[in-house]
C-alpha cells in the first residue's frame, strides 16, 4: 500500500502549432511489471495567449507540479529555422554584442572540413550596444548617461526594426532590489498564474449556472497597501473597481489574522452592486528564507456575481429606486476571522435569498478560491524570498506606470470632449447625458465627467469604482496587452467626478444598472472622445449594453424556486481596416453564454432561436458585428425583468460610418406582440 502512495515525477511534452496544441504526458512505470502510463490531450491552439491552450491540456492530464516540461513551438521554431521572423534589433551591454554569434565555441559537427555556421539570428549592424556593466552581485560598474541612451535610440531608429530585444542584466527599482528583464517577465506570469489558478477553482467548483456556465466572476492579487499587482483575464467591471473593495477592507478592519476573510458587497462601502460579492483575504509570509515569516504580504480577492440576492424581483436586479429594493445589503464584515468560520452570518444571508442552495455552493467556491490564491503565494514567497517578490512586484508596478506614461505621450498635447446618452432610467427619466472632459499632457491623463446628468431616481446610478473600472479599461486598451495589468497604469490618471451625479451618486440611490449599463456607456464615451486623438486606434460604438435579463419562479415539476440570471452579448463596433466581432460581449463584460442544454436542463424554458441578427451593425465601409436573436418559451409563469439599453439612442459610427440598429425586444403572450421599453 505505501508504494501507491509513492508521487511518480512525470515528463510534460508540449508541442504549440499554429493550428493545434498537442500536449503528452508520460509517467515511467514504478517497477518492470507495470506498464508505462502515456496520455495524450489535443487542444486548438490560442495565438491570442498561447498559455491558454497548454494550461488547458496540463489541467486535463492532471499534470504533476513536479513533472518536468519539455516546450516547443512549431510555429517559433519554423520562423528560426527559416528566418522570416520580424526584423529586429538587439540592445545588449557594450563589448558583447557578438556572443550571439559566438554563441559556447564548440562545432556541432566533429569531423566536417566544410561545415558552415547557421545564419545569425540577428545581423551584426542590427545588434546594438549600450554603455553600462554591472558586476556578479549586482553592484553598478558603469551606468549609462541620457547621452548614452540618446545615441542608441537614434541606432535604433536607424534600423528601422520590427521588434527590439534587450539583453541587459539588471534595473534597479525603489528598494534597491535587483531585477532584471528576464525576471520581471516571470515574475510578471507568476503572480498573474496565481489569480488564473484562482479563477479555475472558483469556476470548476462553483454551483450555479451563473458561475460554472457563465465565468461571472474575477480573481485578483494586491500589495499590502492595497494596490493590485496582478489580475486574471476576466471580467473587466470587477477587476477595475476591485482596488476599493480591498482598500475599504484595509481602512474597515485595519489589522488582519491569518485565517481572516472579509466579505462585502454594499455599493456605498467598496463594492458596485449587490449581486457581486467580494471576499478579500490576507495572505501572511509562512516561510520565507529572508526572516520575515509572520508578517503581511498583501491579499487574493475575488468578486462573483450571484444569480439572487434577494430584494424585490428575482435575480435581484430589479427596476428600483433606492438601493435597500435590491437585495440584503453586506458591509465590511469578517466572515472567517483566524480560520473559523461566522455560521450566523451566512444562515442570515441565506435567509435572505431566494435560492439558498446556490448561493451556498458559490460561497463555497469562492471560499477555495481564496485558499488556493493564499497558499500560491506563499509558495512563492517560500521560494523565492519575501524581498525578491516584493521588488519585482513593485518593480512591476513601476513598469506599468512608465509604459503608460510613454503611451500617453504619443498621444497629442490636447483637451477633447466627447458625450453619449444612456436611454433613460426606467422611471421616465432621459435621455440621461454621460460626458467626459479628457487633457492629455506631458504623459499624463485627467479624466474629468463634469457634465455628466445628476444622479437618477432609477437604478443607472453608478458609484466612482465603476467610472475608475471604465477608465481604467480603456487605458488598458490604449498601452496593449503587453503592459502587466495592475494598478500602475492608473498611477499617471487623474480622474473627476462631481459628486452627486449619475456616477459619483449619494446613497441610498439605486445602482443595480450602474454597473452593467453605465459603465458600458463611460467606455462608449470615453472611446469618442479619443477618437479624436487616435482617430486609427479608435472603434466605432460597439452594442453598448449587457442585455441583462434576471427571470425567477416556481417550477412545479421540481417543487423549488428558482432564479437566473445572463448577459447577452452583441456587435463590436467596426476598427479603421476591419469589421467589429458579431455576437461577442464587448468592453465591460466578458461571461459566456450558458449553453442551451444546461439553461433547460437547470430551468422550466426552451430556447426555440439564438442567433445572429444580419444586418444589424450599421452601414459602412467596415462593419460593425451584427447582434443576437434569443427567443424564450417560458414553460411556466415567470416574474422577468429587463436591463438594457440603446433602443433610443444607437450606437455611432465613426469616419462616416452609420449608427447600429436599435435593441428590440418583444413579448408574445398568445399569439398578441407587445413591444417592451428598454427598461
């Protein structure tokens, strides 16, 4: 029976193609009578993010932490071998720029007088050296001067290059700790895997259909001040507004014990409406080779949309008024406070809701999630050290904010002005005008919503963290993917918001639509008001709205309540040489769809038509992506309620391009149409 217990170390051969992904796992046998354990898994290849396919294959074999991985790219490789990659430039440290091509001295081939070197990667005249040298300790022998760095940039030029690679061994961040290139990228990934890994267990152990269907949730990782450092690939309006439920957290409860989870989800006190709940738990060095075991390292967070809770229609995201109509309403409290969990917390939340079996199971996962993004960091820091993840966080956090500011500065030295219209509040109320003042100078960017309506009595309020989360997108969007996303690029952003307004609203104003409408219509705005900066960076409007649609019930067959929830995504607006994306989520929202057979299965409808709306992107010379046809049987009597927007005011075009066609929605009760208002 021991010898079954025993962990075999198993071999990873990856494979990355440019069609699909192949991944292999061999585990050697134990003894010569047991047979030699081989699986394969074939995946499509994601060149979007080439890690997403090979995570996705190692998850499936249940890859070993310990197994070691052999790496290729089919597509890398041919691009070496045939050397039709893009022209580039290296930057390498004075004196060394033909170790490329010296490479370790040996010939591959012992006994051939004719034998010849391989091209060189890069040309000699393409590789271009800096003044700077630093020791085996890190200690600065020479440092380059504005001079020196002047000079190379006008080589760099010169060469007109592609891409640039720079072989440089170390920067120096705030606190002295040394990272270099090669670290910061990996640092970069490691902490971003853990808010992945975080995502995957919250997703794989998640209850309701919302979360293990949909993805409506986001992982992320924070500094001990509350900045965030790294962040998955999920939902754009929780990640940006993320930072003020960890920071309220900070301010509410100022010390924290292992073990502690704090939990939240009031608008008014760092969250952005009630259905998201946010745990935040702190994570403390256990083991740590640099002394510092014990002490606070930062926090993992993550922010779930829960299909009900509670208030005054199911799915509770109702036509409200104030926000006490929306749900049960959860300050800063600590949910687990040193590793023991308030019951009377969650039977009071659970009473509260109208499907208390979901909202337990997504509790739960959300709660595994948080342990795993703990336990992932203080491996790390348990590896490393406390001072190299600090200084390659904080260098991280630099590196943003410089990138930022080099993006902001390509930009022209401008004020522009740009408004939109949200429809109207549900409650008679509109067209309500969101406008945004921007200033772009000397890489800076102020973001000024002067102008914007006053606060509204319906629920399209939207508390600042929403405005921030928007900014905060389409700055992401403007530096590129390759930026890290954390809170360094907002350092160079100043952003205002009247208090008061439709975005800044005083409590206990209804918000239940900020969230999922306003913010998309702050991007719409923001994106028009660049366009006149970048007119060839910038799209044309894209659906702008969530299309949320909150249904709920009896279902007499299953003798239970129920409650759902879903966005509906739409057309992306057209980009200056390509047409918009049909049917995709856009800006702020990025879920899935839940598929047919698992809606049915879970809830008394049938999808009798989902589909693609032809024509519906405007007229242009580029496209924008057509939207959805989604019609509905209800099975059985169902109180429904309807978020949307955009049947008044179209999305615009740009360049000349037209607005796209107006939302629809219909309802038919016995062969009678009705035409329902957006709200």
């Amino acid at each position: 029976m021991q010898s079954q217990q025993v962990a075999r170390q198993g071999i990873v051969g990856i494979d990355i193609g440019g069609t699909f992904t192949d991944v292999v796992l061999y585990v050697p046998p134990l003894s010569s009578t047991e047979v030699t354990g081989v699986s394969m898994y074939k995946v499509p290849s994601t060149p979007h993010d080439p890690a997403q396919g090979l995570i996705e294959g190692l998850l499936a074999l249940q890859a070993e932490q310990s197994a070691v991985v052999i790496h290729g790219s089919t597509v890398a490789t041919n691009a070496l071998l045939e050397r039709k990659g893009a022209r580039c430039v290296l930057i390498t440290t004075e004196g060394f720029a033909d170790v490329l091509e010296i490479g370790r001295q040996d010939r591959p081939s012992l006994y051939d007088l004719m034998q010849q070197r391989p091209p060189v990667l890069i040309p000699r005249e393409h590789r271009l050296e800096l003044a700077e040298r630093l020791d085996y300790h890190g200690a600065i022998l020479r440092a380059p001067t504005a001079e020196d760095f002047e000079q190379l940039v006008g080589k760099v030029a010169a060469c007109k290059p592609e891409s640039i690679a720079i072989s440089l061994p170390t920067i120096k961040t705030s606190n002295q700790e040394a990272t270099d290139a090669v670290s910061l990228e990996i640092f970069k990934h490691l902490i971003s895997s853990v808010a992945e890994e975080m995502g995957v267990t919250l997703g794989r152990t998640g209850y309701s259909p919302n979360i293990k269907e949909r993805k409506d949730y986001s992982c992320a990782c924070f500094d001990a001040q509350g900045r965030l450092i790294a962040q998955a690939a999920h939902i754009p309006v929780h990640l940006g507004a993320m930072p003020a439920s960890v920071q309220t957290a900070i301010a509410q409860f100022q010390e924290f014990e292992p073990g502690d989870v704090v939990m939240l989800n009031d608008p008014y006190l760092g969250g952005t409406h009630l259905p998201d709940i946010t745990l935040v738990q702190p994570v403390f060095i256990a083991e740590d080779p640099d002394r510092s075991s014990g002490e606070l390292f930062g926090f993992v967070a993550s922010r779930a949309h829960h299909a009900d809770i509670g208030g005054m229609s199911p799915g509770s995201m109702p036509m409200s008024r104030e926000l006490f109509q929306e749900g049960i309403i959860i300050p800063p409290l600590k949910l687990v406070r040193r590793g023991i969990l308030n019951e009377e917390v969650l039977t009071l939340f659970y009473r509260n809701v109208r499907t208390p079996w979901e909202r337990r199971g997504d509790m739960d996962a959300q709660m595994a999630a948080g342990s795993v993004g703990e336990r992932r960091l203080q491996e790390m820091l348990a590896r490393y050290g406390s001072r190299t993840v600090h200084s390659h966080a904080e260098a991280l956090l630099t590196y943003s904010a410089h990138l930022t500011r080099v993006a902001l500065a390509q930009l022209p030295t401008r004020e522009v002005e740009y408004t939109d219209y949200l429809d109207d509040d549900g409650w008679g109320s509109g067209p309500l005008p969101i406008t945004a003042h921007l200033c772009i100078r000397d890489g800076t960017l102020t973001v000024d919503f002067t102008g914007s309506a006053p606060q509204s009595v319906g629920c399209v309020n939207a508390v600042q963290a929403i405005a921030h989360s928007a900014v905060f997108y389409v700055v992401r969007c403007l530096v590129g993917e390759h930026v890290p996303a954390n809170q360094g690029c907002l350092e160079p952003v100043t952003i205002d918001i009247p208090r008061g307004s439709m975005l800044n609203p005083r409590p206990p104003a209804a918000v239940a639509a900020g969230n999922v409408e306003t913010s998309q219509r702050i991007v719409d705005v923001l994106f028009g008001a660049l366009s006149q900066l970048a007119p060839e960076r910038i799209p044309a409007a894209s659906q702008g709205t969530m299309n949320n649609l909150t249904l709920g019930g009896y279902d007499p067959e299953k003798d239970t309540i129920f409650a759902y929830y879903e966005t509906m995504g739409g057309g992306m607006g057209a980009r200056l040489g390509a047409d918009g994306l049909s049917g995709v989520h856009v800006h702020m929202s990025n879920t899935r769809n839940t598929p047919v057979e698992a809606l049915e299965m879970e809830l008394p409808l049938r999808i009798r038509r989902y589909e693609l709306r032809h024509g519906s992107g405007g007229a242009g010379r580029y496209h924008r992506g057509d939207g959805l046809c989604r019609e509905i049987l209800f099975l059985v009597p169902m109180h429904v309620t309807l978020l949307t927007d955009r049947r008044q005011c179209a999305p615009y075009g740009l360049h000349g391009g037209q607005p796209g066609v107006w939302v629809s929605i219909v309802l038919n009760i016995r062969e009678l149409c009705h035409n329902f208002p957006a709200k």
